[in-house]
C-alpha cells in the first residue's frame, strides 16, 4: 500500500518547511505525539492542583463567602457522603490542571500546524500564541470578578425562605463553567482575526452576515453560559458581539496589509 501524501498549496508567501510533505501516516504520529503531550500536561497540572488544593479551593471560594457574609451568615458547604472530601479534591485537580495546561496544549496545537504553513504565515503564529494566553487569561479573570454578582443575581430568584448552603463539588462544577465561558468569549477575536489571515472566510463576508453574528453569538452564549440567566447571558454575549466588530477591524487591516505586501 502506498503512502498517502498531503496535498501542497499553490506557492503564494515562500515555500513551505520540509516538514510539511510528511506521508498522513506521518502526519497521525505527530497528531498523537502532541496529544500525549498535551494529556501529561494535563497531568502534571492536576498533581501541582492537587498538592496546592487548600489554598486554591479558599481563593475559589471567596465570592461564596463574601456573599454569605453579607447576608449575616457562616460561609458552609454541604458534605452528603463520606466521600464528597475526596470528590471535591479530584474535581478540583482534574479542572484545575486542565486549566493550567491550555497555554501548553495551544502551543502544541500550533506546532502541529507550523509546518503546513507558509512563511509569512509562521510569523503570525507566535503573536496568535500570546494573544490566546493573554485574552484566556483576562476572560477567566472577568469571569472571576463577575462571579459575587452572579451568585447574587442567582440567588435573588426564589423565595426568603431559601438558604444557600451549596455543594462544594456543584460549587466547584458551576466556577470552572464560569471561567471557561468567559475564557472561550475572549478567544473569538482571536480566532476570527485567524480565520480571516488564512482565507477560510473573508472580511467582506462578515460584514455582509452581522445579524446572522448576533443571533449565532446569542445561541453561543446561551449553551456556554453555566447559569441560564439574562444577566449573566447579556454580560457574555454584548462583549462577543463588540470583539466581533473588534475581529471585523483588525482582521480587514491585517489582510489589506498581506495583500499589498504580496503585491509588492
């Protein structure tokens, strides 16, 4: 059986690396190479979370607190089974280094697809590397920040009756969602900016389809918001919708400024 290559892309921007005529035999290997790489990140991550999870679960819990505080109550979490302790602590680990190894799993992602990319196309790649970090980063972080008022917000829909004493497992569950929903709404810019530069979809296009963006953004937020409520629901998808415009911006000059380079 003869090996199968990948087909090559007519030579716009130099040519490729070496790498990039590897056989799809070739191009498998490398894809498990990188994902065992990426899974014993993930590893690593829950083990340094593991060790450290005291602390981390303290500085989780925060926003809980301070709201059961302000209500005049002792911050408490619900234990039902003998082994919700162990539970939380593996939930927590396996979250918490899945989070810590993003950085490393997008970098391994991009060296999966480097060599299948022209030279001025590697270029960008480093900078889209940061940009990711950067803007996961700022989205957990906002995500955080917006968890007190979240809860409040959550807790406002029921009767007086109610008292809020969660489950540290559904507490961690519902925090890591939070965080993840805003880390990933802080990546579209990003990944609109790329598909632009490597000419899956155009700018004109875009622009061309806004509604159509509004109502995808609204779906999107609507599955990856952990809550359900319109608060949280609007805090989500109004800034999608601005680093949509955002994208249309940045990723129309950067292909302008492609085209005249190559043209030059």
């Amino acid at each position: 059986m003869r090996a199968m290559r990948l087909p090559r892309r007519p030579g716009r921007g130099g040519k490729r690396s070496p790498e990039a005529d590897m056989t799809l035999v070739s191009h498998l290997g490398e894809l498990r190479s990188r994902l065992i790489r990426s899974v014993l990140a993930i590893l690593v991550g829950a083990i340094i979370v593991w060790i450290f999870n005291r602390p981390i679960f303290i500085f989780l819990a925060n926003p809980y607190c301070d709201l059961q505080i302000a209500e005049g109550r002792e911050c408490l979490f619900q234990i039902r089974s003998p082994l919700d302790n162990f539970s939380v602590v593996l939930s927590l680990s396996g979250y918490g280094g899945f989070l810590l190894a993003l950085p490393f799993v997008f970098y391994q992602l991009g060296k999966f697809v480097l060599p299948g990319l022209y030279p001025s196309e590697r270029k960008i790649l480093l900078p889209f590397f940061a940009a990711s970090v950067i803007l996961l980063a700022l989205g957990m972080t906002g995500g955080y920040l917006l968890m007190p008022k979240t809860l409040s917000v959550l807790g406002s829909f029921g009767p007086d009756s109610f008292v809020e004493f969660f489950s540290p497992i559904a507490y961690i569950g519902f925090f890591v969602k939070m965080l993840l929903a805003f880390g990933i709404a802080a990546e579209l810019p990003l990944v609109l900016v790329f598909l632009q530069l490597i000419g899956i979809v155009s700018t004109e296009t875009l622009r061309r389809n806004r509604r159509v963006a509004i109502v995808a953004v609204a779906i999107l937020a609507a599955v990856v918001t952990p809550t359900g409520d319109p608060f949280t629901l609007a805090i989500l998808a109004v800034p999608m919708y601005l680093f949509f415009e955002v994208a249309l911006i940045v990723g129309g000059q950067m292909t302008r400024r492609r085209r005249v380079s190559a043209d030059s």
